[in-house]
C-alpha cells in the first residue's frame, strides 16, 4: 500500500518524517548514518486472534517501513506450542493483509531458528553463563525474592560445563518429562532486575509444533527467543509496548554475550487501551471458549475479524490508530473515537438505503388498490456519480414504530393522527385513524397522501416538520437485522473477573425487518447507510432466501445512551 491509496492523502508527517518520538529516532538514526535503511517487524504470537490494539503496533510498525522506505516483516514468535495453533498463524496473515499491509517475502518465525538458538544456549553453557536447574517450579518461584528481596541462589548453579551440557543435551533428545529441568541463565540473583535474576532460557514440552512437529522436546522461552531473532532478521527498531521495558536489559544481556549478526535497539510504546473494551488475549480467548460470544469473528468482539464481520472498513481503522497517536504514557482511549473514525469513512463511501428495523403498516386509503409506481431515490447525497436508483411506492407500507405516536409530546414531529409528514422521494402522508388489536396495540395507521406532492415537496409551499424513511410492503425484502452494543457495561470492565461486566443487552436482534428489494441484489459485503439509522453490513450467515445486517455504527454517538456515559 502506498500513501495515495491509504486513505491519508499526504504524507502525514511532512517531507522530513518524524511526528513523534519512535519516527523521530528513526528519522535521526537515518540521518546521522547510524543505519541505512530501517527494519522493522511485527511481532504476534499465535495463540489468538489480532485485535485493535494490535492493530497499533502493525500500523506503527508497516507504517514506518513505508513512510521511510524500509521494510517490515511479519514474524510468528511461535514458542509455546502449547497455546498455538494453525488457525491463528492464518488468522493473523489474513488480518494483517486486510489492515492494508504487505510483508512481501518477509515471513519469518521464531521457529525457523530454534536450531541456532540451541547452539547459541550451548555457548553460554561453554562460558559458564547458563545452567540446568532441577529444582520445581515452586522452588524456583520461592528463591526468586520480590522486589525489595534479592533471590538465592539455586544448589544447581554451580554444576561443571560438562555436566551442565551432557543435561541440557539430553533435555533435547527427550530423556526427562515436562518440567523436570531448564536451563537458565547465569546473570545476578540480587539483581535489582526480577528479570536478570537467572531467567529461564528453555524448558522441556513433549508437545507438537505446528511448525515444527515433534522434532524438539525443549523450547526457547519467549524472552530468549524474540531478541535473537530481531538480531538475526537484522531489525534495527525492535518496536514493542511499555511492559517490556523491564526486559530490556536482559535482552541486551543476550547481545552483549551472543554472536549475533546485528545489534537491534529497543523502544517501548504505550499499548492501546479501550473504554468498554478488555484487550487481553487471555481474556478474548475465555469469551469465545465460554460461549460468550459466537466466536472470535463475533462482530461484538474487539478483534480484527469481528470488526471486519461487522463491517468496519480497514481504512477507519488505520484513521483511528493515527488520530490516537504514538506515546509513552498509557493512557485509556475512548471507544466513541473508533465509531469517529469509522462513520468518517462510511459516511462518504456507504451508499444510502431504506430500511424499517420495527415495522409499522401504514394503508394509504385514497391510493388506487393493486398499483404501485417508481420514485426516484438518491444513492449519496454528496456524490452525485453515485447516481440514483427506484424505488417502489405503492397503497401498503411500512414505516418504523418509533416514528408514531398516537398521544406524542410537544416536540415530537413526526406521525400522530392529524399530522402531515413527508415520506422521503414519495409523497406527504396524513395520518387519519389507528387501528389497534385485542390488546390496544396500535398494528396499523389509515393515512391518506396528496397526489400534488409527489417527489416530496408541496406546490403551494406547505411545510411538514418530519421525513421519514418507508419501504413498500408488497415489495420490501424481509431481513434480520443485528444490533450491537458494546460488550461491556462498565468502561474500564475488569479483566480478573470480566463476566460480572458482561452487558447482558450487547446483542439485540431484530428478526421482522423489511429492507428494500436493492439490497437483496447487493453482492459486496460494503456497508451502507440505512438512512437516519446508521450504517449497516451484509453478515456473511444471510443466504438468498434470510438477508442478515449487522449495524456497524450508529449515525450518532450513541456511548451516552446506551451505557449511561456523560
Ligand atoms: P500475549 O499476552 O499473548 O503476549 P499480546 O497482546 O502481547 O498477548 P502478542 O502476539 O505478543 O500479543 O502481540 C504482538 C505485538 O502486538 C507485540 O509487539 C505487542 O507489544 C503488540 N500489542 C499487543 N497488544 C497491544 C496493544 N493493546 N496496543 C499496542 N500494541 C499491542
Ligand atoms: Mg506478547
């Protein structure tokens, strides 16, 4: 993707990049000639699916490479075989590419050098810098100290290079059960630094790699292998967020003791933070697993793929992550910014249609039984290349309950017996009787329309206070339409104990929608505007004969409303 069709325009930092303080190190490291050209990767680990805060880190990431001609790469830190799966590594790919970014040849997994990683743990066991530990995990967890304790140090530390290396061989051929032994580091127990107090460089897992199989019965630990391998990749901005902050001396601890190729530098970021939103793997994965959602592509969800089903278009993402910034304090970013973005993009691409979510019938009495005509009905009210499409009016009609009141207060403009209103591209309506059932609920209005008016505007230059959107009844396409709230009812929900923030009203569905016959020919999964609704997207569970919609956003900032905010 280049900046012309990213959707920015111009470039956004000027003909000298920069913008904030990672553009701007970069921008000098270039400068002053301490790196040609910059490398940069994106991260993920596959035991999930990406979500928006992912989508900072790949924006920033990508977003560098091409702002200054570098390169990116994608790269699976694929560790724990424990927890990854297929599935995800294709998820991920797939997400990546939609966000609007190319890795080109540059696919890369930490698996891909678990053999030199290997070699690398024998040369600090050579140095005497590594060691295999057969305490337990509690053993270990207790002789690490606290933060205001140093640690002890292990009985095992001491043993010979080639005790230690005979062990660590036979960790790998497969001789010992899980969690029998590790190897570990030999930094500082007293280190001020939790992090360089010994760190676990591999542990034992009989367990199948989806790369790597069976082969390997050890596996690197995520702090050993993700700063090898920016080193072997020649990455030259190991681009990460704040937490890891702690764990940069030990990376440079590896690369100080290590024979590797290159020597990245590492910069911390905050990571994106949500109102109404838990952006934890952990947690994500417990929604979809407990049933809390229909799966990770639940349009409720924060992932990548549930705003894709929902029908966020990536560009809004890309404008969201870029209004928000890049800093070094975290922060909490209010949801009601994604929707900005997102209805800055629909409202100029989504074409305009009309749709009654909950139906009411309306009879026009003095409209000629059995006939019907076409009206003409904009597609975009600011593109005119857009062009314009029919529409179907006829004696029976559909309007939205909500757009009638039998007994309405002072301010309400719309339908009431007696009262005239514009039915948009048609006629104006009065409204003359309600009919109700057995109940007294109202099921149906008798209104009669003024011939004269046709295309919406009165000859004698008669005013109505409301246009309404309508569709035809014999002509209307019935559809399921799905509404969604956010997730949660609290803005900061608490990702220890999430259920008991569930919003328990995030799925509202309509199932007795009517939607004009136009969108039961739409063959793109593109949003469009339900006029004065919000913007909508085909779901991918409609089939020909049940229209599905599931409403991206609202027209207008609905947080306040729905979940009580100021
Ligand atoms: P895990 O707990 O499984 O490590 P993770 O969210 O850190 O979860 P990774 O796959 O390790 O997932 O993330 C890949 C990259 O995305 C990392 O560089 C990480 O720093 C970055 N990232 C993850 N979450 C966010 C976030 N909320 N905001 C910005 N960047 C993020
Ligand atoms: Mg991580």
């Amino acid at each position: 993707m280049t900046y012309a069709d990213s959707g920015y325009g111009e470039r956004p930092y000027g003909d000298v990049p920069g913008g904030d303080f990672i553009r701007d190190i970069i921008a000098n490291d270039l400068k002053s000639g301490r790196i040609n050209s910059v490398v940069a990767r994106f991260p993920p680990e596959p035991n999930g699916y990406l979500h928006i805060g992912h989508a900072k880190s790949i924006c920033l990431n990508f977003g560098i490479a091409e702002e200054f001609s570098g390169r990116c790469h994608l790269r699976f830190d694929d560790t724990n075989p424990t927890r990854e799966e297929q599935e995800y590594i294709d998820a991920i790919e797939a997400d990546v590419r939609w966000l609007g970014f190319d890795w080109g040849k540059h696919l890369y997994h930490a698996s891909d050098y678990f053999e030199r990683l290997y070699g690398w743990a024998e040369d600090l066991i050579r140095k005497s810098l590594a060691y295999v530990d057969d305490q337990t995990q509690d053993e270990m967890r207790a002789a690490r100290g606290t933060l205001t304790e140093p640690g002890r140090n292990s009985p095992f530390r001491d043993r010979t290079v080639e005790e230690n290396l005979d062990l660590f061989r036979r960790m790998k051929s497969g001789e010992f059960p899980n969690g029998a032994r590790v190897l570990r580091a030999k930094i500082d127990m007293a280190s001020g630094n939790i992090n360089l107090r010994d760190p676990v460089l591999y542990r034992i897992l009989h367990a199948t790699h989806p790369r790597t199989g069976t082969a390997w019965s050890i596996y690197p630990s995520y702090d050993y292998a993700h700063g090898q391998s920016d080193a072997i990749e020649g990455v030259t901005h190991s681009i990460c967020t704040l937490e890891f902050e702690d764990h940069r001396p030990l990376y440079d601890w590896f690369l100080d003791h290590l024979p590797v190729p290159s020597r990245p530098r590492q910069y911390e970021f905050a990571r994106l933070n949500l109102t109404y939103t838990v952006l934890s793997k952990r947690v994500l994965t417990e929604l979809v697993r407990g049933g809390h959602v229909k799966g990770w592509d639940d349009p409720r969800m924060p992932t990548l793929a549930g705003l894709r089903r929902r029908g966020v278009p990536p560009s809004a993402i890309r404008d969201f992550i870029k209004r928000i910034g890049v800093a070094k304090a975290n922060s909490v970013v209010d949801a009601g910014v994604l929707d900005f973005s997102i209805r800055e993009v629909l409202n100029k691409t989504a074409l305009r249609r009309m749709a009654v979510l909950r139906p009411l019938k309306v009879v026009i009495e003095n409209y000629p039984e059995g006939q019907s005509e076409e009206l003409d009905a904009v597609n975009h009210p600011d593109d005119p290349a857009a062009g314009t499409r029919k529409v179907r009016f006829g004696r029976e009609l559909y309007i939205e309950q909500d757009d009638f009141m039998e007994n309405p207060p002072k301010k309400f403009f719309r339908l009431s017996p007696g009262t005239e209103v514009r039915l948009r591209y048609a006629y104006f309506i009065t409204c003359r009787e309600v009919v109700k059932n057995a109940a007294g609920e109202v099921i149906e209005l008798r209104c009669t329309y003024d011939p004269a008016t046709k295309g919406g505007n009165a000859p004698d230059g008669r005013k109505v206070k409301a246009t309404m959107h309508w569709v035809s009844a014999k002509h209307a396409v019935p559809a399921e339409i799905r509404l969604y709230n956010p997730l949660f009812n609290s803005a900061s929900p608490d990702a220890g104990n999430f259920a008991a923030d569930l919003n328990p009203n995030s799925l509202e569905v309509l199932a007795d929608a009517r939607v004009e016959p136009a969108l039961a020919g739409l063959n793109s999964a593109e949003p469009v505007q339900f006029e004065r609704q919000g913007y909508f997207a085909p779901d991918p569970d409609s089939t020909p004969d049940h229209l599905v919609f599931n409403r991206t956003v609202g027209l207008r900032d609905s947080f306040a409303k729905v979940v009580g905010k100021p």
